[in-house]
C-alpha cells in the first residue's frame, strides 16, 4: 500500500462508521436512559407544611447556574432544628409549596455561571442557599460560596456553616465576649451549643452555664463549665454559683426563658434570642404552643432595661445573609473560623448521617432532641431498606397516612453515628 492511499482508505473507513452508528441509532436500546434523565436529580420535597409524611424524595430537573452564580454537586447538607420549624409552616412568612428543604450544603463546584469569579471548577466549597439545600445540585449565588480548608471534610463542612457562624457573630459581634466573661446556652447539646462551647473555650477564663437533656449530660460535661437539666428551674442555680448573674444569655427557646435570661443578666450584659424551639411540641404545628410562648414571653420595658443596663437583642443568620445583605460580616466571621480550625482550636461535631431517603427519621431525631452535635444528610449514603421504604415517593397523589411520634420507636434511628 501506497502512502498516499492511507487517506483515501481513512475516508472510506469513517464514512462506513458513520452509515453504522446512524443504522443503530435508529433502533434506540429500551432500558437506555434518555438525555433528559441524565439531568434529573434526588431531592427531598417538602409537599405541604405538616408531619413527616409530608416529606418526599423524588426527581427534579436539575438547575443549571445564572449569572453571578455556583453550581455546586453537593456532598452533605446540614440538618437544624429550623427546618423541623419549615416543615410545620411554623415560621413568619412560610414560602409556598412545594419546595425543597434545606439551608447549607457542601460539595464540589461543576460549573459557574457568567461573571462568576473567584472560583474554579472542582473547588470544595461550603454555602448557604435560600432554601433547596437538600438536593443532588444546588446553585447559589457566589457571595454565599467559601472554600473550605483542605482538611476539612464535607461532613465537618455541612456542620460549620449555619452553627459556627451562628455562634461566632452572636457571641463576638453582638454580644463582645471577652475574657473573665460568662455565658449561659440553652441546648448546650446542640449543633449552636457546641459550637458556643468550643468557641468560648478559645477565650481565657470564660464560665460556661449550659441547659440540656439529662441523657446527654455524660457527653457534654467537659464541654460545659456548669450544667443544669433543662426541666428544671435554672435561674437559682445559677445565681447559686454565680450570685450576680451572667454577662451574656443565648436564648434559642423562647417563652418564659425569655424573663428568665434578662433576669440573670449583669449590668451591661446582653441577652440574644435567636430561637423558638419551645413552640415546637408535636409533630404538627401547634397553636397552642405556638400562643402559649408567646404569652409566656416577659413584657420588656425600654425603660427597665435602661434603668438596669441591660441589653437585648435578637440574631437571624439567614435574614442578615439573605434579606439584610450582610455577606460582608458573614464572610468575615468565616474566614476567622476557619483560621481558628486550621490552628485546631474548634472542630464541627457531628452526631450522625443519614441518606436523603431517611431525612423523617433524621428529623424525628432532632425533634426528640436525642442529637449531640449535628445531623447530617450524606447524599452518597445508601440508605437501609425500611428507612427508605418510609421516605421515598409511593404514589401520584404524595400522601400516606399520618405518622405520629410514636410510631417510629421501634424503628433503626442512627444508622451511622459518629
């Protein structure tokens, strides 16, 4: 064979594989999934504001970036006692349904959208989304978007955003912690109570008073100068130890705390509320509850807090960042932690993971406040057979009976604890 005849046999070759692949292209294999499957994705729907059964994992397409946004393949997403709140509709101005849960995820950029800098594809990142967190994909505009340390892991990452920050601005921004100071938390179990805890133990000679479940005692009490069983009445034990009181109260309770913290406060201390739980008592909102916390809640008089140097105030991350416009402090507050984890000085403790097809079990979890840490929902967890059997979409209309409480006790709760 010629040289100069390899070209023409070249031709003759790919236009005989070009007549092939058009020939078996024609007849489209049955089980091959379509181009539009490819960008379909899991996420957990919230149907409508109510119990667990109105939770749901499904398809939806998947988004693709806008201008000035991160596409992000998300790895973990965090699990808040807020969102237990969402559920139930019992926040101010609940969005309408359906619509996908979730506050915080991390993972890996795949794409920017125009005029998107500072990042690059593969970057591992943390963000905060407005809602639709717990999905396969999420795109969030880049100032909620922040590289994560190299040996931070995107479970740790899914705990960092929405407690450490939290508990970072709250206790230095607002509040101005400083040594000698002392603090009480509620739920010093939690994902915000640990993180107060961790964060105040990098400050000289702070007291830390903390209020929590009796069954978690145990696990917290090197992490907690004082600790109190949250049942029980606080204020005279802490006076006991602390006649004078406390300089700084973060209250995520409300109702009658919300006299009891200003009661124990110092002159000049501060208190901040930046919570509700105590409306939450059943699976369902409540009325009741919700009407009984408020009118527990202490009359305040400017002119009382004046007279007694007092300072209240309220924090709400997620209004600061997403309708106060405050990614600057926000960021800032973020890269002094992740300063403080990289010197080893705090570290997101995570309670447990859980597939996205067991998020009711992960959420009646919370709602019983057996979590020491933070749940987190792993995207890549495969889930146990009779979790997602409970979770996953079973029919066109969404619904199943109502669950209650007590109808999951004797079902696997933890099926990866930390």
């Amino acid at each position: 064979m010629k040289p100069t005849d390899m070209p023409k046999e070249g031709a003759e070759m790919t236009e005989e594989t070009e007549q092939m692949i058009e020939k078996n292209c024609a007849k489209e294999p049955e089980n091959v999934a379509s181009p539009g499957d490819a960008k379909e994705m899991r996420v957990v729907v919230l149907t409508s504001f109510g119990g667990l059964n109105k939770l749901r994992v499904t398809k939806k397409p998947m988004p693709d970036p806008q201008e000035g946004e991160v596409k992000i393949r998300v790895k973990a997403c965090g699990l808040n006692f807020l969102d237990l709140m969402v559920r139930q509709g019992n926040i101010d101005n609940p969005p309408k349904t359906p619509l996908v849960p979730g506050f915080e995820c991390s993972g890996i950029v795949e794409a920017l959208g125009d005029n998107t800098t500072g990042f690059e594809i593969g970057d591992r990142v943390m963000a905060f989304v407005n809602y639709n967190a717990w999905a396969e994909v999420v795109c969030t505009p880049l100032d909620f978007v922040y590289k994560i340390p190299d040996d931070m892991t995107f479970t740790e990452a899914a705990a960092f955003s929405m407690n450490f920050v939290a508990a970072y601005m709250m206790l230095f921004e607002v509040a101005n912690l400083r040594e000698g100071m002392s603090v009480l938390v509620h739920s010093a179990g939690g994902g915000v109570g640990q993180a107060v805890a961790q964060l105040c133990s990098t400050v000289p000679n702070v007291t830390l008073f903390g209020t929590a479940s009796p069954c978690k005692h145990e696990a917290i009490k090197d992490s907690v100068t004082h600790l109190f069983d949250r049942n029980i009445d606080y204020v005279p034990e802490v006076k006991k130890i602390s006649p004078e009181g406390v300089d700084i109260v973060l209250d995520c309770l409300c109702g009658e705390n919300t006299g009891k913290g200003l009661s124990l406060l110092k002159p000049l201390g501060t208190y901040i509320l930046y919570g509700s739980s105590n409306m939450v008592t059943g699976e369902t909102k409540s009325f009741f509850s919700f009407a009984k916390s408020w009118w527990q809640v202490e009359k305040v008089n400017p002119i009382k807090l004046y007279d007694e140097n007092k300072v209240m105030a309220g924090f709400s991350l997620l209004n600061l960042l997403f309708k106060q416009g405050g990614c600057s402090q926000v960021k800032n507050a973020v890269h002094k932690l992740f300063s403080l984890y990289n010197e080893k000085k705090i570290k997101p403790l995570v309670d447990s993971l859980w597939a996205l097809e067991e998020v009711k079990e992960a959420m009646q979890r919370i709602h019983d406040r057996g979590n020491i840490g933070k749940l987190i929902l792993d995207v890549e967890k495969s889930p146990t057979p009779l979790m997602a059997n409970d979770s996953t979409e079973t029919s066109e209309a969404g619904e199943e009976e109502e669950e209650h409480e007590g109808d999951n006790d004797n079902k696997e709760r933890m099926p990866f604890i930390q």
